[in-house]
C-alpha cells in the first residue's frame, strides 16, 4: 500500500513538472505581456514621448518604430544564413561523404568549437579584429557586384555593416546547420548511393542524386533552426553595428539597420520603466518572429519523419 | 533476463565514481569560499596616487560614517566618480559606495523618488523638475552643483598622412558642414583656406563623421554649441540623440574613438580623456584657432561662470556656457556635468554623506583626481569657494527645519 | 531487324570529361568549405590566446575589481565574475535539471501518445527558440512584478538561464531515456518492482551518464551567455557571493563591460611599464577583456571535454 502510494507521487511529480514548464512558458509570454501592456493601454502621450526619445524624434508610433527592427533584424539573419547554408552544406559533405572516416569525428569536433565560444567574444573578435580586416573584401564585393542594389555603395570604412555583421552571425550559425546536415547525410541509405555510384555517377553526381534530395526537408528545417538563433542574437551584433533606423538594404553602408536584440540591450541601461515597457514589447515581437520560424522548422522535420530518432535506433 | 541484469549491476558501479568526484568538488568549493572572508574578497589596494592626496585633507572629514550609499546618474562622470570613490573610501574606510551609470535623465527620476541620496546629470534641471523635487527635499528645493567639467574635442584619424599631430584647423561653420554632409572631402577648399601651412598634405579622401548613437549629454553640447556658433549650418534643435545618419553611430565614447581609431579620414566629437593617440581639430574662435586642453576649458567656465545670471540662487549653479566666446586662447566646447543634491536629508547621516562628497569632489585632492584619472578641466578656484559655504549649509531634517524657522 | 545502336547512348567523352569537371570542382569547393570555417576559428583562438595571455596570471584570477582605476596599478581581475558565474550557473541548475529531468521522464515514461505529450512536447521546442535576451526580459519582468520594480540579482540570472537550458536538458534527457532498452523494465516489472522504483532505480540509472552528459553541455551553452545577464544580474565591481541580493557580474558580462569602456585615461607624466606603483596602462580594459575571454573559452572547452568524456567512458552498452 505505502509503495503503492510513493508510485503516484513519483506520477505525479513527473506530471507536476511537465505541466510546470507548460506554466513557465506562459509565464514568459503573460509576464512580458504584463509589463509591455503600458505602451499601448497606459498614458498615451507618456507612451509617445518614450518612443519619440528612443528614435530621435522620427516617430512616435510603436509600429513605426520597430519596424525599422523588425526588417533590421530578418535582413542580418536573413544574410547570414544565406552565407552560412552553402558553407554548412559543404562541410556537412566533406564529414560525412569526403573526409577518411577516422578524421570525420575529429572534423566534427572542429565544427562544434565553433559552437562552443561564447558570443560575447565572436563581439570582442568582430568588433577589434574583422571589422578592421573587412574594408577590403567590402571594396571589392562593391566593385564587382557594385550594380547588385545590395552592395551598392558607398561602402563604409570602418565597415562596422550590416554585411560584417551577418558574416559573424554565419559563423556562429555555420555549426547549427553543419550538424544538423552531418546527421542526415550520414542517415542517406547506403543502397541508394552504392547503386548510384554501379550507375557510374561520379560522386558528386551520386549527392545529388541520392544524398541531397534525401536530406532536402532536414536541410531546410536545419537552416530554419540556425535563423531562429541568428535571429535572437545580440552581443556580435551590439559590439559591431553602426546602428541606423531605416528600411535600407545597402548592406555595405554603416548607419542603416539595427536588430531588435541589439536595440533592446542597447537601450536597456538607461530606460525609465515606460522606456524598459516598449523595449520589453518589442521583445515581444521577436519572440513572436522567432516562434514563426522555429514552428515553421519543425512542422518541416514532423513532415520528414522523426530524423533524430531513426539514427539512434540504428547505432 | 539475465543480461538485463547484468546491466544493472554495471549501472549501479558505474554510479559510485559520481558520488566521489560530486564530494571532492563540494568541498573544494566551500573550502575556497571560506580562505576567501566575505566581502572583501578579491579586492584590490589602491594606487597609492589616490589615496594618499586625499590624506591631507583628512581634517574636513572628521565626522566618520559607515554603511551603503547610492549615487545614479550620468555616464560622463563614470569615470571620474570611480575614480574619487577610490579616494574617498581612504577617508572614510567602512563606507560602500556605489554609483549607478544609468544615464542622466535616470539618475535624477531616481533622486527625485529618494532612492539615492544624489545624482549626476549632464542637463541642469528643468523648473517641473525642480518643483517635484520638493518632495524628497522636505520643503526645500535641491541644489545643482557644477562638478565635472570635460571638454569635448573634434577628433579625427588621419595617421597615415602624418596629420594626427598637427591640429588641423576648422571653423564651427566647417565643422557644421561636415556632420551635415555639405564638406565630404578632406582637401575640400574651405578646409584648404583654414589650414594653409598643411593645405598640400591634406588627402583627397571621403571624411567619415562618427557621432554618439545612444542618448548622451555630449552629443547636446555639441549640438549646441553647433547651434550657437553655426545657426545657418546647423539647422536642427540641439538634442540628445544626433540627428542624421551619415557616416557612422556608436554607442558611447569610447566606442567613438574606437570607429576613429580603426579607420583613416574618419571624425567625430569625443570627450577629450579618450582621444589619446587621435588628431584633435583645433577650433575657430574669434579670428583663432585654440585646441581641446584642460586649461582653456578651465578658461571657458571661468568667463561663462562670470557671466550667468543668477548663478547660485537657491543652491542653483547653473553655468550657461558661452559657447559663442570670442575669448583668445578659450576653447568653447565643453560639457558641463552636475551634482543634484538636496539641501535637507531626511537623515542625519546621508545628510553628512553627501555633504562630505560634495565637498571632497570640489576639494583640490578631488579636483586633481579627476582630472588626472578622468581628462575633466578644473572647476575655477572662485567658483568653488562660492559653491562650498552652499554645501556646508545641507542638514538633517531636524536642524534643517530649525534653521528655516 | 536492326540491332539497336548501343553506342547512341554511349557517353561522348566531351561529356564525360565534363562531369568529371563538375566532380572535380565540386569536390574542391567542398574541401575550401571547410577550410572557410577552420579560418575564423583559428583567427578567434589565436586573438584571444595571443591578446587574453598578456594579463592572465594568478593575480588576474584572485582579484576583482574593487579599488581599480582608469588604466592605473593595480590592475585587478576576475575573481567577482568567476563567483558570479559559478552561482548563477549553479543556481540555474538547482531550478532546471530536477524539472527538466522529471519532465523527460514524463514524457518518455507516463504520458506516450497523449494529448498532453504532444503538447509538452511542442512547447518544448518553443521554448528553445527563445532568444536568449527576451529569456532575460522575462526574468526581469517577472522579478519586477513580485518583488518590487528594478530588482536585478543572481538569482533573477539564473532565472533567465534555466529557461533556456531546461529544454536542453529535457531534450537530452528524453532521447537518453528512450534508448534504454524496454527489456529492463519489464523485467523490473516482472520482479514486481514498482514503476516509480524501476525508472529511479534502473531507467535513470541506466541513462545517468547520458544525462549528465547532457546537463554539463547545457552548462557550456549557457554560460557563455551574455544578453540575458546583462538585464537580469547587473554588474558590480566588488565580489558578491549574495546569490539572492545585489547585483552580480558574470565572465561574459565582464568581457563586454571592459569592451565597452574602451581605453582609459592615465595621469599626466605616469609611468609606462610593467607592474608597478604609479604605472598606467591606457590599454589595459582591453587586455583584461581579452584575458577574461581566454578563461571563457577555456571554461567551455574544458566543460565540453567533460560531457564528452563522461558520455563516452560511462556509455551503457544497450545491447
């Protein structure tokens, strides 16, 4: 009888918590919906006047204000990821199709460093390093692909650019992905590529054929999860962007973006309780961004079967 | 059946290790935090070229006080505030003090809800503000103290072309021009016309303005000293945030000189503590060209001091800078940063905390700190004498009410 | 009839020369795709190795920075911010690996195909989009709505962090327990051991070198992280081993803090040199934000080994 009863605490401790983080995570959304309400419920004028100080006097509307963010902020990930994926892929492929198979766990360890140092010092290494390192590669970027309306001029020296910016963000994304990657292209059947290969495709003929079409749905889902971090990341983009409000794509010119992470930790320090609402409200909005994207991954990996689980069953 | 329990049996050894290394590590841990004491853990023995030009002036500082005290405000005076800290605590050795940089318009909305017993502010307070203040100064209203003075200089990165040494020379009416994009080159002919002597060395290259893209007391004193010394090339009302976005933002001074720093042609307004290794734009007052110095800064609250109207009524030293000087040898751009206090305390003791702070920030041991480890230019030696009976006068509730009646 | 003409379809050896080409390129552009990821992370080593090791000495470990000035002697250290991480870290533990394990064995062990699995489940993978700032703001807010406005400590740090390392956790855990061969519990049942004394007794135990494995790499995720610490613990310069009062500096904190105060201003006429009374270093926040990364980094490292080397030397063989 006693044990019968130490058997359901034990059941219910173990619901206790599983429903607990359902309460956490409602908690995250209720608390921050709690302090933001004041922008938009509180003194309206007050409201106006925060945001006016936050931009400079160029708005006093909440939407006009964080919109700048909101495009700031998808065009750096959106970059980064662009830069990161071909790379990701590649080392993916170099690991698990390329590499001599007793270098391939070493490799991977490489990437996972990568992973592992903080991003408060990719910021340190960003900001004293690349960013005076850059200004180069930025000239001639422009000079070649000067008539791309992306890399238009004029390109900014120190090019402390949302074009730096995104190469650290793919740096710190590159590991994610590459992953992610390494772990489905190391799933591809091995019947698939071995009658490729009787076919007489040469080997990258047989990737893709066999290997990438396999892990279509996972590299996607994989580089969904990398934006979402990119996203969400504050301290490289803090330490090196020249912050600007506006809609503009010119990513070698300094002065024209700015993310919603790096505004919040930015502002933050020296905002009065209506300033730290609005900066709270935006939060909000990335919070909301992120969710999109990180949903949008994973109803991609559901739609792809359970990857993760089919490759511990097979070790 | 049996291989399961095989398992287990190996789970359960493989168990034991944990609980040895989870042993060693606990109290390895609580070892090392009991060697260590408590607060004073860590710390560190001053430089003996703080403490000890406090020590003469142990006299002033005789009442001794213990406990926590809170300062907020401005981050202009970050760096000279941390550095008096340190002198100070040598006269008052059982004292915690801390001192928030939350920005200036923070620090004073903090005051004003009697959390610190003073605040730092860039911006003399508003009349509302004054108001309100009665609140937390029982009655009265609260002083403005004129503590930290710093020039703001002009700086520029011209290294490569051997420029950074030689001050190059602009009038306000060019500089305007820069940070409004109407001069974007650094051989432009007005630039040439200001500084004959260098005009061959100066390089066709773009000029890069660097301005504050936080909140700051500095980017308005630049903006209007801009204002007053350029109306027709400064056109916007003097703020806290810059009002364009050409060229480059950064977030704080240092940062500023930072983006200066990692590339050529590049200019921007700096408090002048940070520019070393920078060129420094040598401004136009009058028919002359006077570079950022302490000592010229000096010169400029000296005549400002002189010359504003109701300077210390109620406890108010509100200097209004005259940034429009025609003074030789005066440099016009500087930041002026004061001490909000009240005039009564609630208690006896913040009361004779503040009072001992004000007074050690103005002393000359204090004057020198900051000035050494902060860049500020000294407050006039008549100003301060006209400041200090005004601090002496801060009481406690009880005397203070006392004395009105 | 005709035989049919095979050698139609034989490939011309222009094409195939061409799909070697592309083999070839291919090959080669994958090979430089590795090579473009080594770059930055030999250049992010070598910087913070080669700037980090100037101030990192036993001095820079044993002391914080209370009674530093400027860029003058005594140059001071890390030991607040060591103390700061190493409480806020454990005190995200303290909240995130009970509730992220008992979650796990929730989900692996009592609740298969429920509604409420799936939902758990997939609130689980929100929570691990959480940007790590907004983790922080949430922290902030919560403290702020209890406790008063403006409250900012250790704890409101660890706060933030577990919640991003409790879906880490779970995660790890989750995937550790399902591996554990069925076998063994239905022959703990089958001896009558009661299911909450099997998933303690033999489940965990099983999968408990996983787990911790698991729990140390959610470790070296989190503390590196800066943003979220930066609203919620504050910095200070003294060291505080108030878990629950007064703010408390962090390593990452601390890197940014130095960053961002960029050089500082020395007295006129000081001495240049090595350490000594009256000598001042203009350049030393710089030096001692770079050496307080190299520690950073080293932590990580050092953690990561850890988890790895547990995973693998305690690894339950489950066949």
């Amino acid at each position: 009888m006693k044990k019968l009863t130490a058997d359901k605490l034990f059941r219910w401790t173990a619901t206790a918590a599983g429903i607990l983080i359902l309460g956490v995570l409602a908690a995250v959304f209720v608390f921050l919906l709690i302090q933001a309400s004041p922008v938009f419920f509180g003194d309206r004028a007050a409201a106006e006047k925060t945001i006016s100080s936050f931009t400079g006097g160029r708005t006093t509307s909440f939407l006009a204000f964080v919109g700048p963010l909101i495009f700031g902020t998808v065009l750096a990930s959106g970059l980064a990821l662009a830069l990161a994926f071909f790379v990701a892929v590649g080392i993916a492929l170099f690991i698990s199709h390329y590499a001599p198979k007793r270098l391939s766990s070493l490799l991977s360890y490489v990437v996972d460093l990568l992973a592992a140092i903080p991003s408060v010092v990719y910021g340190l290494w960003g900001a004293l390093v690349l960013v005076p390192n850059m200004y180069p590669v930025w000239q001639v970027v422009n000079a070649v692909f000067g008539w791309i309306p992306l890399f238009a001029g004029p390109v900014s020296n120190p090019p402390r650019t949302v074009a730096t910016v995104a190469v650290v963000l793919a740096v710190m994304i590159l590991p994610i992905i590459t992953s992610m990657a390494r772990d489905i292209f190391v799933q591809t059947p091995l019947l698939q590529q071995e009658a490729a290969l009787a076919l007489g495709a040469t080997k990258w003929e047989m990737i893709k054929l066999a290997v990438l079409p396999f892990g279509a749905n996972g590299l996607v889902s994989a580089s969904m999860l990398g934006l979402g971090r990119a996203l969400g990341e504050t301290m490289a983009v803090l330490m090196i962007l020249s912050p600007g409000s506006t809609y503009g794509i010119h990513l070698l010119t300094a002065s024209q973006n700015q993310t919603i992470a790096a505004n919040i930790a930015a502002q933050f320090p020296e905002a009065d309780s209506l300033g730290v609402s609005t900066l709270i409200a935006s939060g909000l909005v990335l919070f909301v961004i992120t969710f999109i994207v990180n949903y949008i991954a994973r109803r991609i990996t559901k739609g792809g079967g359970k990857l993760t689980f089919r490759k511990k069953e097979k070790k | 059946m049996r291989l399961s329990h095989n398992d287990h049996s190996e789970c359960v050894q493989s168990a034991q290790p944990w609980r040895r290394i989870l042993r060693t590590v606990l109290v390895g841990t609580s070892a090392s935090v009991l060697l260590c004491g408590l607060a004073a853990c860590g710390d560190n023995t001053p430089s003996p070229s703080l403490t000890q030009s406090s020590a003469q002036a142990q006299g002033s500082y005789t009442e001794k006080l213990s406990g926590e005290f809170a300062a907020a405000g401005a981050s202009s005076q970050k760096s000279a505030v941390d550095a008096l800290i340190v002198g100070y605590s040598a006269l008052q050795p059982n004292i915690a003090m801390s001192y928030d940089p939350s920005g200036s318009g923070a620090g004073v909305n903090t005051f004003l809800t009697g959390a610190v017993a003073w605040a730092g502010s860039d911006a003399s307070l508003s009349d509302e503000q004054i108001q309100s203040s009665q609140a937390v100064c029982l009655g009265s209203t609260a002083f403005e103290i004129p503590v930290y003075v710093s020039p703001i200089a002009v700086a520029y990165n011209l290294s490569d072309y051997g420029l950074n040494d030689s001050s190059v020379h602009m009038s306000p009416s060019t500089i305007a021009k820069i940070f409004t994009g109407k001069i974007t080159s650094w051989d432009d002919p007005q630039l040439k016309k200001e500084n004959p002597d260098i005009a061959d060395k100066l390089p066709s290259l773009e000029i890069t303005p660097v301005w504050r893209s936080d909140k700051s007391g500095t980017t308005k004193t630049f903006q209007t000293y801009l204002h007053h010394t350029a109306p027709n090339d400064w056109t916007s009302e003097p703020s806290e945030t810059w009002p364009n976005s050409l060229g480059q933002g950064a977030k704080g001074t240092p940062a500023v000189t930072m983006t200066i720093g990692q590339a050529q042609g590049t200019l921007g307004y700096a408090d002048f503590a940070q520019v070393s290794g920078l060129g420094t734009v040598a401004v136009g007052v009058g028919s002359d060209y006077v570079a950022p110095s302490p000592e010229a800064t000096a010169k400029l609250i000296d005549e400002s001091a002189a010359s504003s109207d109701s300077l210390g009524a109620d406890g108010r030293f509100v200097i209004d800078v005259n940034y429009a000087t025609q003074e030789s040898g005066v440099y016009p751009i500087a930041l002026v940063s004061y001490d909000i206090a009240c005039p009564v305390y609630k208690d006896a003791r913040t009361a004779t905390y503040t009072k001992q702070w004000l007074t050690y920030a103005l002393s000359d041991a204090g004057q020198k700190i900051s000035q050494d480890n902060a860049g500020s230019a000294p407050i006039p030696q008549s100003l301060r004498e006209k400041m200090l009976p005004v601090i002496d006068s801060i009481t406690a509730a009880s005397s203070g009410t006392a004395a009105k009646n | 009839m005709r035989t049919p003409d095979f050698d139609k379809f034989k490939p011309t050896r222009s094409s195939l020369a061409a799909r070697k080409r592309t083999d070839m390129l291919m090959r080669v552009l994958i090979y430089a795709a590795f090579l473009v990821a080594v770059i930055p992370l030999v250049s992010v080593l070598y910087t913070t190795i080669v700037h980090g090791i100037t101030r990192f000495d036993w001095y820079f470990l044993t002391h914080n920075m209370r009674g530093v000035v400027g860029g003058l002697y005594p140059y001071g250290g890390i030991l607040h911010a060591a103390v700061g991480t190493l409480e806020i870290t454990l005190g995200a533990m303290v909240i995130s690996v009970p509730l992220g394990i008992m979650t796990a064995v929730y989900l692996v062990e009592y609740s298969a195909k429920k509604r409420l699995h799936k939902t758990i489940s997939f609130f689980i993978d929100v929570m691990s989009g959480i940007p790590s700032i907004v983790a922080g703001l949430f922290a902030y807010s919560m403290f702020s709505l209890i406790f008063g406005p403006g409250t900012v400590n250790g704890f409101v740090g660890s706060a933030a962090l577990s919640i991003l390392m409790i879906p880490t956790i779970v995660r790890s855990t989750e995937e550790m327990l399902s591996i554990v061969p069925v076998d063994l519990r239905e022959a703990a049942y089958a001896l009558g051991v009661p299911k909450s004394r099997t998933i303690v007794r033999i489940v965990l135990r099983t999968a408990l070198p996983g787990i911790v494995s698991g729990v140390i790499l959610a470790i070296a995720r989190v503390i590196g992280e800066t943003a979220p610490l930066l609203i919620a613990a504050g910095s200070i310069s003294s060291t505080n081993f108030n878990l629950f009062s007064g703010r408390m500096t962090t390593l990452p904190v601390y890197v940014y803090n130095e960053f961002q105060q960029g050089m500082a201003s020395c007295p006129a006429g000081s001495a240049l040199g090595t350490d000594a009374w009256g000598v001042c270093v203009p350049g030393i926040r710089m030096e001692r934000a770079w050496a307080a990364a190299l520690v950073l980094i080293l932590l990580v490292l050092v953690l990561n080994g850890i988890g790895r080397l547990v995973a693998k030397v305690f690894a339950v063989k489950t066949k």
